[in-house]
C-alpha cells in the first residue's frame, strides 16, 4: 500500500459533511431569533388598555351679591343744596369743630372730639321704608370722617366709616353692641381725599348698608334691638352726621321713599 493513500475508513464521507453543516446552519438561524417577550414585559404593557381618566367639571363660581340699586331717579329728595347749610343746624358737640360749605362741599372740621349737624326739617321725613344716599372722604385725620345717624323704625342708629382708629366699618349699635363688636363690623382702608358713595336702606325687615357697590350691611330686624351708641353722639338723632377728631367732607345728600 502506498503510504500516502488514506485507507478509505477514513476518508470524509460528503453526505456526512453536508448534514453537519446543515445542522449548523439551523442552530445559527435559531440562535439569531429574538426570544418571545415574557408575560407582562413592555409589549404587554404596551397592549394593555389605558385606564380612562375622568376630569371633575369645574364648579361654578359663587354669585356675586347684589349691587345696590341706582342713585339715578325723580324719586330722590336733595337734601343738601351744596351752597349753604340751609336744613341743616350745626349739632351741639363739645368743643366742635367749624362746619362750612365749599365747592358744593359740607366740610366738618376736626374738634375736640365730634363735629356734626343735624337736619332741621324731619317731621315729613319717612322712618322705615326708605333710602338715603351721601358721598363722604376723609380730608384729614385718622378716625371716622363719616358717621350717618338715621332713623329704624321708632329707633335710631349711626353708620360709621373708618371708627376706632381708621378702619372700622359697622353699625352702632345692634343689641347694645357697636360697630366694633357686632354683627355688622368689618374693616377697611379709607385714603384721604377720596369720595366714597355710602347708601344706607331701612325696610321693616331689613337694614342694609353699602359703600360704592360693596354691601357693608345686612342684618335682619327681626327680634334685633337697635339703638345708637350711648354718649354724645345721640345728639346726631334721628337725622345727623358727625366725625371724630377728624375733618371729613360731605356732598350730595339724597333720600328717597321706597
């Protein structure tokens, strides 16, 4: 035998090599084939169906309150002529001040304490059932420019602005506690120099009160014992305004029957 020659046990069989590679060529393609995601990976998230969302509708802003009805009308009685203080009486306060009547103004200067008048004619003038309207601004000072006494039925009480040191607001008195201490009392920043509208409605049920078109005041009467606060001020009644160490000025001064 030539040494060369490979016995033919051993030499390659070709329908052995080509199944070897056929098996190789297989597991390659199964080893390249992405394995099937795992129950509740990222595909399964992706399938999932998204919750749905319910959105609240937005709640309907609160009403405002009523503004006040217009000053506009034929019904309105002046009550101030803007020239004189014809009507009107100085009222008789302890060391009061000067009352006087500029540019349609009624100014009452600051005093020792209360300055004020008082409406003369009142005997035609309604008790309940009415309006009265006035501007006021404080021209200097730092106390209530502005206290408007008015009749409430057989009773009598005062509007305050800017009591107790500039900022009070309320009525004196309901059930013998004022403006500071009752129902009614709030509190607001009053600048010199500035004309307020002040409206006070007296009804047999109601009394109302508004500065500009905020409603300052609104107590039933019903069972409520009104009167005004003990001291001088009760010289202001039925019908007055008056301020407190302070010089506040007054103008159109309006009532009307309702």
């Amino acid at each position: 035998m030539n040494p060369r020659q490979v016995p033919k046990s051993r030499q390659a069989d070709p329908g052995l090599f080509w199944l070897s590679a056929l098996s190789l060529l297989l597991a390659g393609c199964a080893a390249s084939k992405p394995a099937a995601p795992a129950a509740g990976g990222p595909a399964a998230a992706e399938n999932r169906a998204t919750p749905e969302v319910v959105v609240a509708a937005p709640r309907p802003a609160p009403e405002p309150p009523p503004a006040p009805p217009p000053t506009d009308g034929a019904r309105w009685v002046t009550l101030f002529d803007g020239s004189s203080l014809e009507g009107w009486r100085v009222t008789d306060f302890a060391g009061h001040g000067d009352v006087e009547v500029e540019k349609g103004q009624m100014i009452l200067r600051m005093g020792a304490m209360l300055t004020g008048v008082n409406l003369v004619a009142t005997n035609d003038l309604p008790t309940t059932n009415y309006e009265l309207a006035l501007e006021a601004a404080k021209l200097e000072g730092s106390d209530f420019f502005c206290a408007l006494t008015f009749p409430v039925g057989d009773s009598c009480c005062s509007f305050l602005l800017g009591g107790w040191g500039g900022g009070v607001v309320g009525i004196s008195s309901i059930d013998s506690n004022d403006a500071s201490l009752n129902e009614t009392t709030k509190y607001m920043d009053f600048e010199k120099d500035r004309w307020y509208p002040v409206r006070v409605r007296v009804t047999p049920a109601k009394l109302e009160a508004w500065i500009g078109d905020k409603q300052m005041v609104d107590v039933l009467l019903e069972g409520k014992r009104i009167s005004v606060r003990p001291g001088e001020i009760e010289l202001s009644q039925p019908w007055g305004i008056a301020a407190w160490q302070t010089t506040g000025a007054i103008r159109n001064v309006r009532l009307r029957r309702l």
